[in-house]
C-alpha cells in the first residue's frame, strides 16, 4: 500500500486525532516490553508476527509524532530530492528526532521493543561482544538461543552494524530496540569494572622501555598511554558520557583514587572510582587526543578533540589543571544533535517564544541573551541564528571558541594570544558588508562600544551578557560605558534564561486529587528509578523572561533609572519573570516545587 495522497493527509491526522483517547494529548511513545526473564524475551522474539504493510508516513500520524502539515511538506521536499528518505528529512527539518524514527521503523518491521532495567544479564552473553565494541556502537547482547544471538540495538535497522555483530560472534542476529538510554545504563551496570581492571595489569605489571643509547627511560605514562586497555577506557568513559546525555565529563583525582563524574541535567553523578595508577596514563592520553604537550604537567592547559558516533560528529573541549593530588581533567562535551536546535524545539513559552520572532524581524539593533554559565544561552543563539539563516542574510560570527560549526554562517574564532580579540574582530567584521553579527559574549567595555556602534550603523547584532534578569542587562551595559541614550535607541529587547530539571516521567507520579500539593505543585517530583539515576529528574526545559524594548520602556532606560524600575513596567506590560515561570512548571507538575525556587528563587 503506497503513502496516502497529499490532499487526504489532513483528513487522515483530524481521523487519527479523533479516534486517540483525550488523556493522552500530544505525541505517543511506543510502549515498551518490561522483560523480567530470558524466557521471556525468547517467547517475544519468537511469537513475533509480520507485521501488515503500513507506510511510514502512516505510522508516524497514527502515534502523532508529526502533523499532517509537516508530512505533506516533507513528501513535497522527497518528490524534489529523490535519494533522501522520508524519516531524515523530517529529522533535518527538526519535526522528529533520531530515536522517534527508530521506533516507528521498528512498528514498522514488527521489531520488539524492549526496556531492560529487570532484564536479567548472563556474563557468558556479554562476553559475546568485547565491551568496548558494544559501548562504542550503542549495543548489548541480551540472549543466546541455538545458533541466535539476540541484541538490543538503537538502530535495530542498521544493516552495517548487524553485519558487524555477526562477523564478530559468528551468530544469527536478531534485533530488538531499545533506547540508547537503556542500553547506556545496562552498560554502566555490566561494564564499569572491566575496563579499569584491564587498564590496571598492563599499567602494574609492564615495565618502560629504556633506550640504551640514552641514560633516562623513556616516559612511562607517555607508553602506557599507547596501550590498548588505556585506549579503551577512555573510549569507554566519553561513550558513556555521550550515551547519558552528559555535557561534562570530571576526572577529578584525591588522595588515594580518581573519580569520574558526569554533569547530567546540569548536576554532578559520580560514576566509577579508578585506581590512582591510572591517572598519569588516561591524562596523557587525554593530551594525545587533544593535541596538548604530553610532557607538560606543571602548568594548565587546554585542547580540542572531535569523535564520530553514529555519522554524528561529537567535539569535545579538554581542560586539564595541576593540583596537589595530580592533573584534573574536565572534558566539555559538544553533540550538534543536542546543541544545534530549530528555534520551536527550544520549547519556550508561546508568548516569549512569539516576542523573540517579531523582535528577529527588525532590521538593526541589539539583540542580548543572557544568564549564567551553563544556562543555554548558546544553545539559542545559535537557534535564532539558524531562523535568520533561512532568510538568506549575510551573518558574520566571532565566537570564543567556535562551538558548533554552522553551513550559511562565516565564523570567526578569537585568539588572544596573538592580539586577536572580540573588539579586534568587531572592527573587521564592518568592512565585509554583513546584515547580521553574533558577537558570543560581551566580556568588555571595548566589545560593548563596538558592538552599539555596529548596531547604530544599520546591522542587527546578538550577543550574550552574564547577568541575572533582563532588567539587569540594562544596567550592566551602562556600568560598561555604554551612554543611556545610545542604549535607549538601539536596545530592542533582552532575554534572561535557566535550564531547570524535569521531573522523570518514569517514576513521577502526580499528587491525589483533592491534595493541597496539587493546588500549590509541592507533592510532584519523582520518586528515582534507573531511567533517571535515581536522582527524580530526568531532562531540562528552559524558563525565560523576555523584555522587549517598548517606546515607554526606551524612556526608562533613557533616564538610566534602577532595574527595578524598569522590572515594574516590563510586568506591567505582559514580562513573565524566571520565578513565575519555574513555579508555573511546578504547578503543572514538570518540576518540583524544590527545584524552581533552587533555580529562579530570590
């Protein structure tokens, strides 16, 4: 059966809505099978039957995963460009992510999907896959029944991976799905000693080579970092860190042993302790990979490192410091999936998300996203650099360091060690004729001025500023030399941002009905299971507070009066502050009522 005519799609998603329960709005999750037995997974895997021949499309409208609009355009975009198949597209256009399509394909194909966390693991299975193998490739055995190996897989369709599996176990592969997040916290159960204890022997136990025609031995970390167990350790330590979603990784040393940590959700989770022997080796092979002087361990010193997984391109950001117990590494991690989002997947508010567009439709001015470290502002820079991108502006970019490269944008990277600075690069940047400029972070009063300057001469110019609200920003500009009047006129509106933790939907549960934490949003949080590390959280959403710049709100500014002045008439006129958006969040039961006052409290 082909996919449906483009005039029928509307008529088939208005059917489809109509005919799902009402308790269910938005999109649908495949439902996953607990497994609690291998007996279990065999009777699944062998009861399974082919399933009938739906199209895609079909599917993904069926489970409401896009809009009937969204296919119809994306059917359009596939007739244009023949060798692209539906489900990349859609995920190119932001409407579906890789995982969403993976599901729907299993559906599709009658693949199980499963969930693992009860799943009984046989030692005798995993060793079937040598760790590092199935940690890099996002796989895990599960069952072997004759000459059958069953495999959990992300992407239980990827022909190349299945072959690999086959030419490694020399088994029959059947593939069942399930999520990377699954799969990454079977790992940690299964794997975390492996590594280490491999790393440790050959670590022990080989002695450095001496050259005889020299009278030092050679540096014995500089060797083991060579050695294969080393390798796969820290293979094995940023896989992990991918696969659970971390955007930093901490190998901090004490006294006796190393910790590594993963900052998930914006909070630190201790993952494994390794034996202190290990650290000169993993950081110098930290050094290796990130280009850094391996024999250097007195002073800090940072470098870039880019990985591959899954046709994705990963780059990470190493910084390595000296301390009393030994060198501590933090390995910023850069997923272009996760940090490169369509600006209606940064999931803002409907009216704030509607300012920031109309304000995005002026042709010059200054434009500021701010708030800590860590809270996203990037992240949405980059995401409002890709609305305008579509536009077909010329935008020119100077960014410290570059963190994600983007098709469309001329990137500049500063490097102050040879006098190359923001304020340096401003002054270039106006003789290149660009409509737009990303400026990453206003450090200075120089970069302040140059950049009014740039948005006073006709160019609409987006940067970000550390400070606490929107009506903050103001004040901060003019304490950097910025003139009020210059402000005034070229100031068209602030953004202040926090990424707050979501309550896990596995094991959130909402208070009684009739419950007073129901009415004041105290009673939601969740309770901990392994989905979200038993921490109740699992992903974060953003809370913003825009204030756009109103003629009356350019009169106060004018008149240099204090932020919360300013804050009064902002609310007065329809500005929604970070507190009253956290707490909206605790209310609807998204996020506890601890954790909003934690992020948006006074």
């Amino acid at each position: 059966m082909g996919l449906p005519k483009v005039a029928d799609l509307r008529m088939m998603g208005r059917s489809l809505r109509k005919s799902s329960t009402p308790s269910a709005p938005g999109k649908v999750h495949m439902e996953k099978t607990p497994l609690h037995s291998v007996e279990e997974l065999l009777r699944l895997v062998d009861g399974r039957c082919p399933p009938p021949d739906r199209p895609l499309g079909r599917i993904l409208l069926e489970y409401r995963l896009i809009e009937p609009e969204q296919l119809e355009h994306a059917l359009a975009r596939q007739r244009r460009e023949r060798s692209k198949h539906l489900g990349r597209i859609l995920i190119e256009g932001g409407q579906l992510s890789a995982g969403q399509l993976h599901e729907a394909l299993a559906v599709k194909f009658g693949i199980p999907c499963v969930a693992l966390d009860h799943l009984p693991l046989d030692s005798a299975v995993l060793a079937r896959l040598p760790a590092e193998f199935a940690v890099q490739h996002t796989v895990l055995p599960l069952a072997a029944s004759g000459e059958r190996l069953i495999v959990a897989l992300e992407n239980p369709l990827d022909a190349t991976l299945l072959e690999l599996i086959r030419f490694n176990t020399g088994a029959s592969v059947v593939p069942v799905l399930a999520s990377a997040q699954d799969i990454a916290l079977a790992h940690n159960r299964c794997y975390s000693k492996v590594d280490e204890d491999e790393a440790l022997e050959v670590v022990r136990t080989e002695e450095p080579h001496v050259d005889e025609e020299t009278e030092a031995p050679e540096d014995p970390a500089a060797l083991d970092a060579t050695r294969k167990p080393v390798v796969r350790l820290l293979n094995a330590i940023l896989a992990q860190g991918i696969m659970r979603r971390a955007s930093d990784i901490n190998i901090r040393p004490d006294r006796e042993r190393v910790g590594v940590y993963y900052r998930i959700d914006g909070a630190l989770q201790f993952s494994r302790s390794l034996h202190k022997s290990l650290l000169p080796a993993l950081v110098s092979r930290l050094k290796i990979v990130g280009h850094m002087n391996i024999a250097e361990r007195r002073l800090p010193q940072e470098g870039n490192a880019r990985l591959r997984r899954g046709g994705n391109d990963i780059d990470l950001r190493i910084s390595v410091i000296p301390t009393v117990n030994g060198e501590s590494v933090v390995i910023r991690i850069l997923d272009k999936e996760v940090g490169l989002k369509p600006f209606a997947r940064l999931g803002l508010p409907e009216r704030e998300a509607g300012e920031m567009l109309r304000i995005l439709q002026r042709p010059h001015g200054l434009l500021l996203v701010t708030g800590p470290t860590g809270s996203g502002k990037s992240t949405t820079l980059y995401a409002l650099l890709n609305e305008i991108r579509a536009t077909g502006a010329h935008i020119l970019s100077v960014e410290d360091p570059v963190e994600y490269g983007m098709e469309g944008v001329e990137q500049v990277q500063i490097a102050e060690k040879i006098g190359l600075g923001f304020a340096e690069v401003l002054r270039r940047f106006l003789r290149h004729d660009p409509d737009v400029i990303m400026v990453g972070e206003i450090r200075d009063r120089e970069t302040a001025v140059i950049a009014c300057q740039a948005a006073l001469t006709g160019h609409l110019v987006m940067s970000t500023l550390h400070t606490n609200s929107a009506p903050d920003t103001v004040a901060r500009l003019i304490d950097m030399g910025v003139e009020p009047y210059i402000l005034a006129s070229i100031l068209l509106g602030v953004m202040s941002q926090r990424l707050i933790r979501l309550n896990c939907p596995q094991c959130s549960r909402p208070p009684e009905t009739g419950n007073v934490a129901a009415e004041t949003g105290d009673g939601q949080r969740g309770a901990g299971c392994a989905a979200c590390n038993f921490t109740g959280y699992r992903g974060r959403g953003v809370i913003c507070e825009v204030l756009p710049v109103t003629p009356e709100i350019a009169a106060l500014i004018n008149d240099n009066v204090p932020p919360a002045t300013l804050a009064g008439l902002a609310r007065e006129q329809g500005m929604s502050s970070l507190l009253d958006q956290a707490l909206r969040l605790a209310r609807e039961g998204r996020t506890s009522r601890e954790e909003a006052l934690a992020v948006a409290g006074p």
